[in-house]
C-alpha cells in the first residue's frame, strides 16, 4: 500500500486533500508543520508528501534533505499554495519540489496527478 503525508496548518484543508484520495486506497497520514513532517518522514517511508504551503520551502531551510533522504527519488513532493509568481515556482523546483499547484485546485486533476505519480489507475 502507498503512503502519503498530507503537510498544513490548516485541518480543514488537510481534510479536504485526505478525503478526496480516500478511495484510492492509499494510507493517509497528516502533519502540522515542518516539525511533523521531518518526524513522521523518519518513522516512514512515504511515496508522497503533498504540502499544502508554500512558506516551508521559502524560509532558507532545506526541508527535503531530512524528507527524501540522499539518492532516493521517494517521497515525491508536491505543493498547492496561492503564491503564484514565477520567483516562488523557481524556488520550490531548485529546493526540489516535484509538482506546483495553485489554489484553488482542482481535486479530479490532483487524484490524476498522484494516481499517476503512484503508478496507478483510477
């Protein structure tokens, strides 16, 4: 079974991003902040985190060198944030971001998005 961690703040968005992949049968896990993903990332394996904040990878930390560790291409990452401009998408692919996503999103194009990273099929 895949593995996911959903990344935010917010819990309704959090559950939002859950509840939409529900029937995919992937196992869902959830953190707060940058904290709760370093801890639940050495814990478990995940195929991807999806964070649902760009401000984590824009601080000057390098979150993913404690989430993917070195010459793995797993977890993939992908984040959905408002910020839109093109400093900020440069950014997040040089910090190693795999896919950029802008509010509001469309849930039938992300489930597309990790079916695929997932290699499965709806």
């Amino acid at each position: 079974m895949h593995r996911i961690l959903i990344v935010s703040d917010d819990t309704f968005l959090c559950d939002l991003i859950r509840l939409s992949l529900v029937d995919m049968r992937v196992e869902v896990h959830c953190a707060a902040d940058a904290a709760g993903m370093r801890a639940q990332c050495r814990r478990v394996l995940f195929d991807l985190v999806i964070v649902l904040a760009a401000g984590l990878f824009l601080g000057g930390e390098e979150p993913l060198r404690e989430v993917r560790p070195a010459g793995l291409r797993r977890p993939a990452v992908y984040v959905l944030a408002w910020q839109q401009t093109e400093q900020t998408v440069l950014s997040l692919l040089e910090a190693g971001v795999n896919q950029y996503m802008t509010f509001p999103v469309s849930l039938h194009r992300l489930r597309r998005k990790v079916a695929d990273e997932l290699n499965r099929t709806l």
